[in-house]
C-alpha cells in the first residue's frame, strides 16, 4: 500500500525507477487539458545508486527530460497523496526512502516481490522497471503510432519504442476504422 501511487505512476507515465524516485512536488503540475483535470509532470532528473551513494543525473537519453501528461483517472489518487505526505515544501520527495532520502530500488522491489506472493503471482519476473514497459505497452495499445510512443516514453531509440507496441488481434476493428477508397471522392 505505501508504494501505491509510485506504481501506478511508474506505469501510467512510463517512468524509469531513477525518474520516479527524483520526483518532488514542484514536478507537478495539476492542468485542465482536454476538459478534465490531470497532472503534467516535469521528468527532469535521474537518480542513481552508485558506489552506495545516491547520485542525481539527467534521465537516460536525450529525450529523458520533459513533460508527460497522464490520464485524469489518476487525479483523485494523487491529490489525495498530496495531501497525506507530511512534508508539504515544493522540493518535498514524492516518494522518500525510509530515511527520508532517495527511495532505494530494492526496498520497492522487495515490496513487488510480497504483492506478487499476496496475489498468487509469485514466480513471476516483474520488476520495478516492468511498470514502464507496463506503461509504455498500454499507451501503444491505446491506438498510439510509433512516434507518439516514442515521446511519451521519452525514449529516442526507435527500437526501444517497438518493445512497447504489441499486437492485439483488433484486425477487424482497425480495418473497419480506416477511411474507404471513395471517402475523399465523395465529399468533392
């Protein structure tokens, strides 16, 4: 329950580890896009593990740093979060460690691993960073091109973006959506 909000995020913003665990307050931002209130987040930093020491760096690629806009049904969720963090500052942690620093991969890890056991999933290889690809594969099979993928999962690698597009037998769907040979012909 403690790392709800980090799970959901990491995978409705497809967001590595290292960006989720650098989040603060001040990295959202509440909007009113397409009629509905959500959160946009500033991805801006990475943190890192590295000789036991945290290190705070820019995501992974070029690409990394920016906004992502995630769907309005995590709004309440988040603003209730919000509102039961104790620390309130805009340079606040989202998601502090047990010491109050950065959150460290294994204790969340470790959290995956007993929900797993709970839900009779146990043996299953989910990882921290399988709610990205989690994300990123939901918003490809969302109707997304490949080039939207790319942005919204903040990658460059056109490879990367292939991972996350999957088929889902919607053939006939998909071809009852595109336009007929005589639509354009018809409105002249």
């Amino acid at each position: 329950p403690q790392y709800r909000v980090l799970v959901l995020l990491s995978a409705y913003a497809a967001l590595r580890f290292g960006e989720v665990t650098a989040l603060r307050r001040k990295h959202l931002t509440l909007r009113n896009v397409g009629g509905r209130d959500r959160y946009e987040i500033l991805i801006q930093d990475a943190v890192s593990y590295v000789d036991g020491q945290f290190v705070v760096g820019t995501p992974k690629n070029e690409m990394g740093q920016g906004k992502v806009v995630i769907t309005s049904a995590m709004t309440d969720l988040i603003n209730e979060y919000l509102d039961e963090l104790s620390d309130k500052s805009e340079d606040a942690l989202l998601f502090p460690g047990p010491d109050r620093g950065y959150l460290a991969n294994h204790f969340l890890a470790k959290a995956l691993k007993r929900a797993l056991k709970q839900s009779g999933l146990q043996g299953k290889a989910i990882t921290p960073h399988s709610l990205r690809r989690a994300g990123g594969t939901e918003y490809g099979n969302s109707g997304a091109n490949l080039s939207e993928v790319k942005e919204f999962i903040r990658d460059a690698s056109t490879n990367a973006a292939l991972r996350y597009i999957q088929s889902t037998n919607r053939t006939i769907g998909l071809a009852e959506s595109m336009q007929g040979p005589f639509a354009q012909s018809e409105s002249l």
